[in-house]
C-alpha cells in the first residue's frame, strides 16, 4: 500500500519551471541583478495595479521591510504590539531600539483590542504596530482614532493580507491603504511568494522616496547619501518570479477559498473545536485555516497536533508560543501572564491546519478524518451531499 504523502501546513505555489526560463534569459541578457532593476520596477508598478495601492517598495524580505518602516517614521520610544504573532513583529521594534508594549487581543478576530490599546498608552508611546492575523482585518477605523488622537503613528505588520479587501461605504477597498505605512511578506510560506522577498506600502511618492533611500544605504545619487540606510533590495531574480506569480495568485486565492469551505463543512459539527468566523466586510485570501482546540473537545491541542504528526498531517501551532513568552521579552511589565489572558488562552487552543492550492479534495477529508478521529465522542461526520467537492461547497 503506497503511504500517503505528507501535507504540510503550506506549500510553496510555483508556476512551472520552463515559464520562469525566458525571464532569467532577460536577466542574463542584462546582467542587471540587483540594484532597482527593470524587473523590479515592473514589479513595483504591477502591485500597485493589482492591490489598490499608491506605492510599493520591493524588499529582500518583510523583516527588513518592518525595520524600515519605523526608522522611515522615526519611531523611538515605546511601541503598543501584540503578543499573538511571528517574532518578527516585535524584533524589528528591538532592532531600531523600541520597547515593545504588549496588549491582549480580541478573542473573535485574534487581532489587537483597541480598548487594551488605549488603556496602555503611556508619554512614551509613540506607535501602533497591529497584524492582520491569518488575513482577518483589524479594527482599523478603531485603530485610526486612537492613533488621531494621542498623534501616534501606525505602522501594520500585513504579512498575511495580501489581496485581502474590507467593505467601506459598500466598496472593496485594499486593507493595506490604512495605517501610515503596511508591511507584506512575500516569503514562501505565503499566498503570493517571490521565493523570498517583502514590500511596504505607502501614501505617497515622497514617502516612498524616503523608503527607497533608506533600502539602499541611504544613496540619493553615485556620491550622496542622505540616511544611515541598509540593505534592503529585492533582487531581480525575486522580482521577476513575482511578476510571474501574480498571473497566478488570483486563482490559488480561489483554491484556498475551495479548501476553506471543505474542511468547514467537514468539521462544523465537533464539539470543542471553534472554527474561525469569516469576517462579514471583508474578502479573505484563506492564508491560513486555523482551528481552535478547547476543553469539550477531549484531547488537548498538543495531543492533536502529535496524532497528526504522526501521520504525516504537519499541522502548526501559530502563534505558540507568545512572543512575550521568549527570553528577551519576558521581563517586559507588558509580558506578564496575568495582562494577556486572551492571547495566553488562543495560544494553548490553536492550530493551523494544512492549506495550499496544490491539495486536492482527498487530501482536505483525509486531514479532517484524522482531526475527528481524535475527539472524544465525536459524532458521526456531516453528511456531504453526493458528489460535492470543494469547488461546488465555496460556490
């Protein structure tokens, strides 16, 4: 009997490899690797059509994008952050000398409470730094009028919103047009991937001016720099896969879309096991499928995630543990237990199960199967109708 292969909690979408052979013939025609290339500006120019956005910056990768970001502010001080999300988020505040300020989250959306955002301000805070988590967007009008308020500027981690779009006044408009600046990750977990890479986005052309200094040590021309920049670049090699990939995103955000009505449908009944509402304004690009595992399920989530693992289903715990939990930030006032009850709870309970385009409806019941095999006194499965896949559910 052949094992079944294993399914990883995503997998790198890729276009086929003779596809990508002309646009590395371009480059080696040019010998322009690096350095804003033409691939790179065609990039820039393709994103900001097909996102709803004013201004890309094309970054190596989204660290680098977020610690430009507060150094193109110049944040300083005390920074309000979650807890709940990839360290990466609060490392960027300490690679620029910030003191991240960690507040609770929202127990429906996982993402930043406002209200515990406004409760931590302090003289020192000058920033706001959210997640879109797994895409959901925050409460940005909520957001915005704290930030108005106290002057603070607010600088979104959306490395998991890309195409993600919110309802405003009946519109579809981009969730990354919100805040001072966004952030995305291009790396190649995510739904559009450039093997590595990330972008900030931007308001407007001077700001952008300003990023694009600082991603390159601060040159304005061959002899003339005006900041202590980095380097940042994305390289043309990046840059032309992701001008490739965006032919093709659309269509894995609909297969995402497909996965994520399947396994609803084949998990909606187990007790002890909350599924994550979809947001009502806005359109999801299903970057992740996460559920919840709590006490009425009868197995714990680590108990879960070992049975899967087991059978080669390599589910992941994100976000476990909390950032406030690793040694540098533990000694924050911000990090004690007691102050991020929500996001202590969510991080015990959560899983992401597998989801990239290239499963197909087999791989979906085979994972759900073996999540319900694990719940104590599991009912018998949904009933699905003769005959619907994924496809016909998401319709």
């Amino acid at each position: 009997m052949t094992k079944p292969r294993a399914l990883t909690v995503t997998r790198p979408d890729l276009p086929p490899l003779e596809d990508f052979l002309p646009y590395l013939q371009e480059i080696w025609d040019s010998r322009v690797l690096s350095n804003g290339g033409p691939f790179h500006q065609r990039l820039e120019r393709a994103l900001c059509a097909h996102l709803g956005v004013p201004q890309v910056s094309l970054f190596a990768n989204a660290t680098l994008a977020l610690v430009t970001a507060l150094q193109a502010l110049r944040v300083g001080g005390e920074v309000i952050t979650t807890p709940y999300s990839f360290v990466a988020t609060a490392h960027s505040l300490m690679w620029n000398g910030i003191r991240p300020v960690f507040v609770d989250i929202d127990p429906q959306t996982l993402n930043l409470d406002p209200a515990q955002v406004e409760a931590a301000i302090t003289p020192q805070t000058t920033a706001i730094m959210p997640i879109h988590c797994y895409g959901t967007p925050c409460d940005v009008d909520g957001i915005r009028r704290i930030a108005d308020n106290y002057d603070l500027k607010v600088i979104y981690d959306a490395a998991h919103a890309f195409g993600v779009q919110r309802l405003e006044q009946g519109v579809p408009r981009s969730v990354l047009n919100h805040g001072d600046l966004s952030v995305l990750s291009f790396h190649a977990t995510k739904v559009f991937n450039t093997f590595e890479g990330g972008a900030i986005i931007s308001p407007d052309a001077r700001t952008k001016q300003r990023i694009d200094h600082l991603k390159n040590f601060g040159f304005v021309d061959e002899t003339t720099v005006v900041a202590t920049g980095i380097n940042g670049k994305m390289s043309e090699f990046n840059a032309a896969l992701g001008l490739l990939q965006l032919g093709r995103v659309d269509a894995a955000i609909r297969r995402r879309g497909e996965i994520d009505a399947l396994y609803r449908t084949l998990l909606a009944d187990l007790p002890g096991l909350r599924l994550l509402p979809r947001p009502a304004d806005a359109t999801p690009n299903h970057s992740y499928f996460a559920v919840l595992v709590d006490e009425g399920f009868g197995t714990s989530r680590d108990e879960v995630y070992r049975a899967l693992r087991a059978q080669d289903i390599l589910a992941r715990r994100y976000f476990y543990p909390l950032i406030s939990d690793f040694p540098m930030y533990r000694g924050l006032p911000s990090a004690a237990p007691d102050r991020l009850p929500v996001a202590r709870r969510v991080a015990s309970q959560v899983l992401c199960l597998p989801i990239f385009p290239a499963m197909d409806d087999d791989d979906v019941r085979r994972v759900a199967q073996a999540v319900r095999a694990q719940a104590a006194g599991a009912r018998p499965r949904v009933a699905v109708p003769a005959g619907a896949t994924a496809l016909s559910l998401a319709a």
